[in-house]
C-alpha cells in the first residue's frame, strides 16, 4: 500500500514504470530502485542537475520520504490501537472465564 502511493507520488511516469519493472514487494525497495536510477540517470547526464551539480528535484523526493514516514507511523499508531483493543477484549475473555469457573 505504502509502495504503490510512493510510486503513485512520483508524478513521472517513465520512472514509476522503471521501478515497478524490477517489481519491489516493499516501500524500502521501491524507494531503493529510485534511489539507484535517480543516480544512473545522473551518471547518464540527465537533465534533472543544476550547473553546480546538485538535484533540481531533491526536494521532491525528500518529502516522499516524508510523506512515507508519516504513513508508516499513522499505519503503526493504528495497528497499535486494534493490538490494545484485542488485549483489552482477551483479558474480558480470561476474566468471565475464571469467574465461571469459580462457581
């Protein structure tokens, strides 16, 4: 989920197509293809450096990154909150449990 709205994010649809050909199953390798490619097609001469040699676009891939974090983390917030949720029922559970068997 969080790979396909990255590549989704990219808004190029030359390098979501070069990524998704070499078919990451994970956020972390999507991320880690473009990374590679984005330095290939600086090897390549591509036309997405300044004169002084930094990204044009560095600042659109940082704040994918950012934009990946913060889903991780609401994703993470909210796989926590069903954990404790089902704590709390399976505790519910184990107490009527001991009850019925007390009597």
């Amino acid at each position: 989920m969080t790979r396909d709205s990255f590549l989704e994010a990219l808004r190029d649809p030359v390098l979501r197509l070069r990524i998704l050909e070499r078919e990451p199953s994970t956020l972390d390798e999507a991320l880690k293809v473009a990374c590679r490619l984005e330095e290939l097609g600086r090897a390549d001469g591509e036309e997405s450096w300044d004169e002084v040699d930094r990204r044009k676009d560095k600042n659109r891939v940082m704040a994918l990154q950012t934009d990946s974090n913060k889903l991780a983390d609401e994703r993470m917030s909210r796989l926590e909150a069903k954990l404790e949720e089902y704590k709390g029922q399976l505790e519910a559970y184990r107490h009527r449990e001991e009850m019925r068997n007390c009597t």
